[in-house]
C-alpha cells in the first residue's frame, strides 16, 4: 500500500494507476473511493461513468501541484500542458487536507 504524503504528514492511502490498464480504469466503477488515486502519466482526465464529485490534482512530474479542481460526473477536464501526474479524491478531499496549487507531495511506500 501507498500512502499520500505532504510534509511528512500523511493526507491518505494511494493507489498508484501507472499501467494503461489501470489508468483507464482510474476510479470507474467505485461508488465511492478510500484515500486517492494517483494516476500517471496523465495532464487530463475525465468523469464519464463516474458517479460521484471528484477534486482532481494535477501535478507535474515530481509531484508538485499546478491546479485543483473538482469536476463533475460525466465531464471531461481541460489539459494542463505542464501536467504530468494526477490525483484524484473525492470531494472536499483536498480542502480537508488543506492541498492547494504550489504544494509538494509525495509517495511514499
């Protein structure tokens, strides 16, 4: 198991999506999701068939935060160019954990 972490303070547990298999699947499926989901690479992602609010992270490739948002179901986000990594929660996940763009995260095993 993978947890997520920011200033040696762990926000939540992660599963890492980094084959083509489970980042297609990324949390389709779930009705609701433990932690979050790191999936990469990515610079965009969607809801489609999401049935639940999800705030999204997206990073760049040392896992630092460029944007948060958080996206509807069946909806499909803007790229961010410079993105690389994305980390999605539900809703109100990031708020709670106190993430916000500029802020340095990590993986830790």
């Amino acid at each position: 198991m993978s947890w997520l972490v920011a200033e040696d303070q762990v926000l939540a547990t992660l599963e890492v999506a980094d084959t083509w298999k489970t980042r297609l699947k990324g949390v389709l499926g779930h009705t609701h999701v433990e932690g979050a989901v790191l999936i990469k690479p990515a610079f965009s992602v969607h809801t489609i068939g999401v049935k639940f609010e999800l705030d999204v992270a997206y990073c760049d490739q040392d896992l630092r935060v460029l944007d948060v948002v958080t996206m509807a179901p069946n909806r499909v986000g803007m790229p961010r160019i410079r993105s690389r990594q994305v980390i999605e929660a539900p809703k109100g996940s990031f708020e709670r954990w106190g993430v916000r763009a500029g802020d340095q995260l990590e993986v830790r095993l």
